[in-house]
C-alpha cells in the first residue's frame, strides 16, 4: 500500500521544488531591480526589499519543511557517523523527542502569535504579519510529522541509508 503513494509523493516533492525555485527567481528578480532602481536610476524603492525578505524567509522554512531530505540535514557526522547503527537509532530517537517535544509545547504559543498578527501589515506591500508568518506553523507541523516518522521508523528498528562519512555530497 505504501508504494502505492511513492509517486504522488514524488510528484508532489518536484511540485514543492519547482515552487521554492520559482521563489529564488522571483526574490533574484526584485532583488535586481532594486538594484537596477537605486544604483542605474538613482530611484531607490522599498517593496523590492520587502519581497526579498518575505520570499526569503519562505524560502528557507518552505525548503526545511518540504524540500529538504533527512540526508541532507546538517549534523555532526563526527559522531553520528563513527557509531554503530543501534547507536545512531537511539540518536536518532533522542533527537525526535526532543525535536516533538519541544516544538509541540511552542505550538499553541506560535499559533496565539501568529493569529494575533494579524494587526500588523509590512509597510510597502501591506502584506499581513499573519498570513506572512503562517509558514512558520507549516514548518513547526511539518517538522512535527518528519520527527514522528523519523521516530517511529528508529522505533522498528529500520536502518537508514547506511551513512558513509568519505562520501560527502551536496544532496544530488
């Protein structure tokens, strides 16, 4: 049954690519015209600073939240690499629960925050602060569910890829 989804979860993980790519061009393309306006024109303008910092901050909880694999999370391969598995696995465990724990007990505070937000608005583009740092509540879920997996799988007692510190990659 589970192999039954791997291609729409392959095909929904290009989706979440093709859409923190279209976000990279997006906050390159105001950055440059900012550029092009304050330093060509002389004109400087606001909204293009404004967008830069918006998209990128969706752009970096958007990309841990959906795009980045476990693989590619940076850790101390030091250590996690020169133990053995059942080792890694109690890491593994240790560092779900805490990772659940604690972003369960900052979840009603975030969500209170964020929602209470909504009375604030960035200054050129008048984007709300709510709708603005809602990506931040699908991390914190995102995450939530990433750590249960991964926590639940370390449980079985499932071996991840079995990691090899010489092989050093960027993720490709």
């Amino acid at each position: 049954m589970a192999s039954g989804w791997a291609p729409l979860g392959a095909w929904l993980y290009r989706r979440a690519e093709n859409l923190l790519a279209a976000m990279l061009v997006a906050m390159f393309a105001a950055f440059l015209l900012q550029i092009t306006f304050r330093y060509v024109l002389n004109l400087p303008i606001g909204w293009t600073n404004e967008i830069s910092v918006v998209l990128w901050i969706w752009i970096v909880l958007f990309g841990a939240a959906f795009v980045v694999r476990e693989e590619e999370e940076i850790r101390f391969d030091l250590i996690y690499g020169g133990v053995g598995p059942r080792t890694r696995r109690a890491m593994t465990l240790v560092s779900a629960a805490a990772l659940i724990v604690l972003y369960g007990m900052s979840f009603p505070a975030v969500l209170d925050y964020v929602t209470f937000m909504k009375v604030e608005s960035t200054a050129y583009l008048k984007i709300r602060f709510d709708w603005l740092f809602s990506i931040y509540i699908v991390f914190v879920v995102a995450s939530i569910l990433r750590y249960l997996w991964l926590g639940f799988h370390a449980l079985r007692g499932d071996e991840t890829d079995r990691l090899d510190p010489t092989k050093a990659s960027s993720g490709v």
